[in-house]
C-alpha cells in the first residue's frame, strides 16, 4: 500500500487524537471519522473504493487505529473512542506525526511478539480489506449507533417503562411508575421484596435524553436531594454523565448508580432471558457472530 505511507498514516492518526482530546467525554467512530475527513485532505487514494468494496479513507484510519489501542493511547469502548492519559502524554511529547506513529507501532509490535501463534499479512492493503477486527469493528459501530438512535426515538414514557422491565428481570419489584405528565424528580419506585418490608428503597431517575448534553453535577444533586438516607438512587440517562457528575456521585455518601446508555444496554442483554416477552418485544436484540480478530 505504497500510497499510504508512516508519514500519511501519521498524519491521519494525530490529527484524529487531536479531535478526541477536544472531546474529553469521547466521540462516536462515525463522527470522529466525519470530523477527521472535514479537517484533512483526501488523496485520490484515500477518496477510492477497495475492489472489494468499502471506502478507503475509513478502513485506512480504523486500520491505523489498532497500534494506538494495543499502545494503551486510544480506547474503543462500544463504538466509542476516547484518548487516554498516556495517549495525551504521547501526543504532548511527540509533535512530529510520522515520529508518534511510528512509536505506537513500536509498542504495537512489541505487544503482537509477544501474542502466542500470531501470524502476519504479508501484503498491507490485503491486511487492511481483509482484517476480521475491522470489519467487527465497523459492525459493533453501527449496531450501537442504531441501539442509540432506536432508544432515542422512544416516547419517554415508553422508555420508562422498558427501565422498570429491567428492574423485574434483575429481580427487583417494582411498585410504582410515576403516571404520564407527572415529574416530580422521581419517576420509578422499587424494592427488594413484594411489599418493600426490606429496605433499601430505590428511587429512579428516567432521561431520555438522547440528543441533549450529559447530566452534570446540577443535574446530580438535583436528585440526589430526593434521596433518603435509607434511599438507593438510579440515574438513567441515555446522553451519559460528565465526568464531574460521575465522580460526585462516587464521592457521594448517597448510594447511587450511573446508568448511560452502554451500561443500560449491557444489563438489558444480561438479563435478557429473564424479560417478560412483551419487554423484548419493547426492545429486541440479538447476538450475531463474526470472525474474531486481534485481541
């Protein structure tokens, strides 16, 4: 892959951290690979299409990618990437784009010798078309950003109720929802038995919120401040929690949970096969296999 050189890949790589260092709650892939295609210039190699099909210009990214992760520069979490402390590091003390690269790809190689029974592409373009990690990754991006968008256009009320549902199947009971027009800093109320003879009692807090700004610490504290001292508080948020908001809430003597849309989901399908079939009808999901990659 001659038209992409350590020098391009570089580039493409330092100038998507400095993305992602701008956005220190981190960015979708789609949107960080958009935001990186508007601040660049493609070259016509970059702009084409793989014979196989598939865009270039992404592949080439995701593919240089994979050196940043395996250094511990970058993190991929459910279609989500973000810049960690040491990839800050890196970027601050490596301002020459082909030298930070080269530097992951050192950390990357070393890590890869060390993996037992791995084997390596001989041909760079083949490895990039036909990496099974990749095309996983491309898939787990668009299934969660249609699981996002699927939840976002939820009526709120509906939304709601799909969190009490999760409530029953954890094996919590719930007692009440709060009724439709109703807000009062409370919308669900459950317990640990029938009756709610056992305490804690847990309060909930439903957002759907999708498209609007994470719940910050005004936000916390506002529903913190309806919490007993026998309470337990859940804050659900589909928008996510600024990092002020989540370390208040793990500082607080209050006991409360965080719930933004990738921890949601993730209890959704643990307890998937202890929802009543009206709650999966609410919001089906199902499990599709794909070739592992690198690990």
């Amino acid at each position: 892959m001659a038209d992409v050189t350590k020098a391009r890949t570089g580039l493409l790589i330092r100038t998507l951290f400095k993305l992602l260092i701008d956005q220190p709650e981190g960015m979708r892939a789609s949107d960080a690979l958009k935001a990186l295609e508007q601040v660049v210039t493609l070259t016509p190699y970059e702009a084409g299409d793989y014979g196989s099909g598939g865009r270039r210009f992404e592949r080439i990214v995701r593919f240089g990618t994979v050196a940043p992760v395996k250094a511990g520069w970058l993190v991929k979490h459910k279609g989500m990437w973000s810049v960690s402390e040491e990839g800050r590091a890196a970027f601050n003390a490596m301002p020459d784009p082909e030298a930070f690269y080269r530097r992951a790809d050192k950390l990357y190689w070393a890590w890869r010798k060390a993996q037992p029974d791995q084997q390596v592409e001989d041909d760079p373009e083949e490895a990039v078309e036909k990496s099974a990690g990749i095309t996983l990754e491309q898939a787990e991006d668009m299934a969660w950003k249609e699981i996002e968008e699927f939840l976002a256009q939820m009526p709120p009320y509906e939304f709601q109720d799909l969190v009490a549902e999760l409530l029953r199947a954890m094996g919590y009971h719930v007692s009440w929802t709060a009724p439709t027009g109703k807000d009062g800093g409370i919308d669900i109320l459950a317990y640990n038995d029938p009756i709610g003879s056992r305490p804690p009692r847990i309060k909930v807090q439903v957002k759907r919120n999708a498209g609007s700004s994470r719940i910050d610490v005004t936000g916390l504290r506002s529903f913190m401040a309806v919490l007993g001292d026998e309470d337990v508080g859940l804050f659900v948020a589909l928008s996510g929690f600024t990092r002020d908001a989540e370390f208040e809430a793990r500082q607080s003597h209050r006991r409360i949970t965080l719930l933004d849309t990738t921890k949601l989901v993730e209890l959704w399908i643990a307890h998937y096969g202890k929802l009543e079939d009206g709650a999966r009808r609410r919001f089906p999901l199902k499990p599709v296999w794909f070739l592992a990659g690198e690990e």
